[in-house]
C-alpha cells in the first residue's frame, strides 16, 4: 500500500513538472519589455555575485526554474544519448547552451557532442569520460554546432578529421 502511494504521489508530481514545463511557452528572445524584465533577473546574480560561493544563503529562492521564468525557458530541449555512454558529453553541451542562454539573452545552436566525443583525445567517446575535460577543451579549443557535426550515439569507426570543415 505504501508503493502504491509512493507511486501515486511521483505520478501526480511528474504531471506538475510537466505542466509547469508546458507553461513556459513564450516565444524566447522576443525583445519584449516582458523578456527584458525577465532577462534581467536571471542575469541579476552574475552581475551582483563574483562567485557562487559569494551568494549568502539567505538571498537564494526556494525555488529557481529556469525552465519556466515567467514563461521563457532559459534551458533546451532534452536530448536522448541513446546506446552510447555519452552522458557526460550530451549534459555539457546542454548546460553550455543554457549557461549561453542565460548570459546573451539569446537562442543559441544545438552544440555537438558528437564533436567532442570523436575530437577530445581526453576522454573515451562512447565507452564514458569526464565533463571537465570539455570545459578545457572548449576554453583551449572550441565547440561546433550539431549542424556540422550531428550526434550518432557512436563513436567506434567515426574520426575527428570527419569534422575538418566545422
């Protein structure tokens, strides 16, 4: 019987997610006083803060959803890795786009994990690796857009010179 609650109570919490997700529907970037607005509070700690660890705990909300800022969604689409090991590449770039989203106000291009995956000698494609090793890729190096370089849940067979033109 308690499963069974459990169960209910998950459900009808994943429905509320859900819901709150679909509600964040406005048109991003669209240079209404409304986004402007909006804009400016999710940029309101990185322009008040240096660092995280400079927040005091008492100024953080009890909740902040950047999937649903007053209706714009300052994140991206979640994205399948399928087969391959590679959520430690497909949730870099994700966070990427949505750390650019928030900074430039902007729509950003999907960026390629398939990229890192084939062109990061630091990590081991498919098979797993670590997110830090992207972030030093992409500060000494770049990121290319999922346009150029599409993801394909693989690694075996692929090379990096695949993408010289990116």
């Amino acid at each position: 019987m308690l499963a069974q609650i459990d169960s209910e109570k998950d459900e009808k919490d994943s429905k509320k997610k859900k819901e709150k997700t679909e509600k964040a529907k406005k048109k991003f970037a669209d240079g209404s006083a409304e986004f402007n607005k909006t804009l400016d509070k999710v940029q309101s700690w990185a322009k008040k803060y240096k660092a995280p660890e400079d927040i005091p705990e008492s100024d953080l909300p009890e909740v902040w959803d950047l999937r649903d800022m007053n209706g714009y969604d300052f994140t991206g689409p979640v994205r399948d890795q399928g087969p391959c090991g590679s959520c430690y590449t497909v949730s870099f770039t994700q966070v990427v786009e949505a750390r650019l989203k928030q900074k430039y106000g902007l729509e950003q291009p999907e960026l390629s994990a398939q990229h890192l995956m084939q062109c990061n000698y630091m990590n081991e494609g498919c098979d797993g690796g670590w997110s830090f090793f992207h972030g030093y890729l992409a500060e000494n190096g770049f990121l290319v857009s999922n346009e150029c370089a599409p993801y394909l849940g693989k690694t075996k067979g692929q090379s990096c010179g695949s993408y010289q033109k990116c």
